[in-house]
C-alpha cells in the first residue's frame, strides 16, 4: 500500500507567502515527503521549495478559476484539499491517506471529510470511524483537509465559476448535493494545527510557529480579546442546540449580519 493515487494540493496566494516555509517545515519535519505536494498560488513566485512545485495561472484569477487551471497539471486520481496555514502533525499511520483512498473504493466514495465539525449531519454508518453525509445542511463540507476524486473536484470548480474561497466554501454542500456525489465523513481526522485566523495567528499556535524556527514573516498574532472571542464563539457553536442559534441569529440579522450557515443548501447564491 502506497500514497501514490493521492496529491496534497495546498490552496494559498501570494499575500500569504510567507507561510509558505512554515507549511513546507513541518511537513517535512513530520515526515510527509512520500506523497507529491502542488502549491496553487495566484502570481508568479520564486518562493518556493523544490519539494513543493508551485502552479499559477497566466493571469491573476480567483480561487476557484486558478484551483481548476492547477488540477489540468496534476494527475492524481485522488486529491487532498490543505489551506497554506496548516502546521501538518505527525501521524503514526505512513499509509494514511492510501488507507483513506482504499475507504472511498470500497464504499463508492467521492467526497471524504477528514476533519471534526460542529454537529456534523452524520447519515448511515459504513464502518468504524466512517459515516455517510446528510449534505442538506451547510457545513457538512468546508474547505478543512479533505479527501477528494479529481474528476469531481473539477465538476465542482465549474459550477463554481469566479468564486473567491469564501463563496465556495459556503456553496461547496449544496453543489455536492446537487452533484449526486457519495459523500462522508471519517472520524480518524487528518492530523494538522490551524495557525492563522483573520490574517494574524492563533496565540494558541504562535508559540510553536516560534519555537519551530520555520517561520521568519512579520505576521503579529491575535489580541487576547479577539482569540477568546474566537473560541467563545466557536464553543457556542457546539454547545448550543440549532433553534437557539437560529434564534440569536434572527435578532442580528435585523442590524445587518450575515452568516454563513445563511448559505443553505437551497438558498439561491444572489442573497449570500
């Protein structure tokens, strides 16, 4: 069993390129130099490692335009979707991700979250660790590491259109939906740390983005006040039965906030 069929492709831009050594660090410093890695960035870049080749349009483009041009240049049959502020993890499985591949063989799988979520709409059981999706609800697939058939990535990078990463990340449930993908969810998370929110880091990560020696980027971490509310919010978002956190939403709507989840599975993209 090898990683062969699966590519890491790491979504970024250049106004983030200097995570780009921090990715590449710990990546190699926790040993996954076995699977072949792409870099898609917006602009042309001589920040880049060998060991990860970077791939940019001719032009500058939108997320999903420039994610669609990089797959034409990758041929993998599998593709593992990563964000460049991840501090991937050591994970004691090398044949992780093969492991993953051969799950989504046997069970007709075209979609595989690899990561924990806020009251994940798990369907039928398939195995242990491993549950179909109930993709009527938003969230269910976000752009947190998954698993991931090229062929139906790129049916869903052109319905997608121009869409910058945020408007595909809250599309991206409903046109799975709508695809007639297999979809589900594994338990047995990839193993990585989010290091930025916002644009600055996480005082829970800066520590270790310090201590690593990888990083040498002026990105200033979180205010103590910002981070607690961060992680406030993100507890409330598992704490909180749906209809309570309908019901606060209601009330900030009328002064003009918007939401995420306001991206449901039938909602029409002209009132994102």
């Amino acid at each position: 069993m090898d990683n062969s069929q699966v590519s890491i492709v790491v979504s970024s831009c250049d106004g983030y390129k200097d995570l780009w050594p921090l990715f590449w660090g710990f990546a190699e410093k926790n040993g996954y130099l076995g699977v072949a890695f792409y870099l898609v960035t917006d602009k042309p870049t001589d920040n880049c490692s060998p060991r990860f080749p970077a791939i940019y349009p001719p032009s500058p483009l939108e997320f999903s335009e420039r994610f669609l041009f990089a797959l034409e240049k990758i041929d993998s049959e599998y593709i593992l979707v990563l964000l460049d502020d991840y501090m991937l993890m050591p994970n004691p499985n090398p044949y992780y991700l093969a492991e993953m591949v051969q799950k989504m063989k046997t069970y007709g799988l075209d979609f595989l979250r690899l990561t924990k979520g806020p009251k994940i709409a798990k369907g039928r059981k398939l195995a242990p660790k491993l549950w179909s999706l109930n993709l009527k609800r938003p969230y269910d697939a976000d752009v947190h590491p998954f698993l991931i058939k090229k062929t139906l990535l790129k049916s869903i990078l052109q319905m997608a259109g121009s869409d910058n990463i945020r408007l595909f990340e809250i599309s991206f449930s409903k046109r799975l939906y709508e695809s007639g993908a297999s979809c589900a969810y594994s338990s047995d998370s990839f193993p990585f740390r989010e290091a930025v929110v916002g644009g600055r880091f996480f005082r829970s990560a800066y520590s270790m983005v310090q201590k690593s020696g990888f990083y040498n980027g002026s990105r200033i971490k979180q205010t103590c006040g910002s981070d607690m509310s961060f992680h406030w919010m993100l507890l409330l978002r598992y704490l909180l039965p749906i209809w309570v956190q309908d019901f606060i939403k209601r009330g900030k709507r009328k002064k003009g906030m918007v939401f995420v989840s306001d991206a449901g599975v039938f909602m029409p993209k002209s009132k994102i």
